[in-house]
C-alpha cells in the first residue's frame, strides 16, 4: 500500500463520519428549546457548520483540480474563512466558559442570548 492510498482512505472515511456528525450535531444544538436555554449552544453549532463547510469546499477543490475561474476563487476564500473562524468560535466559547467559571453568580447579568443592553461585562 502506497501513502497516497492510505492518505485518501483516511479522508473519505473522516468525511463519511465528520459531515452527518456535523450535521446532526447542528441540527441538535440549534433547537429553539436548547439554544434559548444554553448560549455556549450557538458557538457550538456554528463550529458544527463552520466544520461541515470546510471539508466539503476542500473535497471539491481536491476532487475538481479547481484552481480558476470565480466558483474556484470563492470556495477557496471560503475554506480559508472556515480554517481561520474554527479557532475563533473555540477561542470565544473557552472565553465564556471562562468568565462562567469565575463569576458564577454574576454570569446572568454579563451575559445573554438574544439580548444586548450595551453591558457586556
């Protein structure tokens, strides 16, 4: 068996898992009942999608030898936007998490979802 053999088993069989899981997991986490009672739900979904996008744009980049042409050029901006919002949304859902963990009781009144008084800490 050669690398490059091994190279793309290993991806399809992280695509045939990574796209329904992402897909179910944002299907889960943007349920009207769960993101109005949890707001670490919205970061979580939205890294769901942001890891749904990104490995579909590069199976068809990959597949396709799309390198030209304006359909080209926007699903490379767009996985390169996707590799760099992941860390992001990981990043600003350990931050919250964060601030839950330290102020425990004033975590209700820095924060909420849908609502924005102009406080945020």
């Amino acid at each position: 068996m050669s690398v490059k053999y091994v190279h793309n088993v290993i991806s399809y069989v992280a695509l045939a898992l990574g796209i329904p899981g992402n897909i179910l997991s944002a299907i889960v986490w943007l349920r009207g009942h769960v993101v109005s009672k949890n707001s670490s739900s919205v970061y979580l979904a939205a890294l769901a999608i942001v890891d749904l996008v990104c490995p579909l744009l590069s199976l068809i980049l990959n597949e396709y030898r799309c390198y030209r042409g304006w359909f080209c050029i926007s699903c490379w901006t767009m996985a390169s936007i996707s590799v760099i919002l992941e860390p992001m949304f990981v990043l600003s859902f350990s931050v919250e998490r964060l601030i839950a963990i330290r102020h425990p009781l004033q975590v209700c009144y820095m924060y909420t979802v849908g609502q924005n008084n102009g406080n945020h800490f």
